[in-house]
C-alpha cells in the first residue's frame, strides 16, 4: 500500500466581485468605476471559470492564455 496522503482541494464559491469592485474603485479611486468596466469583467469571467470547472491540469494553460 503506498504511503499517499489524499488531500482534498479547497472549495471556493461564487461571489460577486463586480460590485464590490465597482464599489472599491469609485471610494479610493480618482476615476469612473465604468472606466474598469472591462477589466472587472474579464476578471470575473476568468474567476469564474476557474472556481466553477473540474480540477485537471490542463485546465491551468487555458486559464492562462
């Protein structure tokens, strides 16, 4: 019997960054939140899809690119 030690991964949900964001930026920031419109969204897609998708270590180069 080999002597691994299985280790589950941490479980992370869904929250929603963008308002949050939104919120963070126009509070300390000089500039319109709407100026981050899509930087917040490619953010929250790319977060999106590496909470919601199966562990594989593919999964990490098509994160990336």
């Amino acid at each position: 019997m080999p002597n691994l030690l299985s280790i589950p991964f941490k479980k992370t949900y869904t929250i929603d960054i963008k308002e949050a964001s939104r919120r963070y930026i126009s509070d300390h920031a000089r500039t319109h939140p709407d100026e981050f419109r899509d930087d917040i969204k490619v953010w929250f897609d790319l977060r999106k899809e590496a909470v919601n998708e199966m562990v594989h270590a593919g999964r990490v180069d098509s994160i990336l690119t």
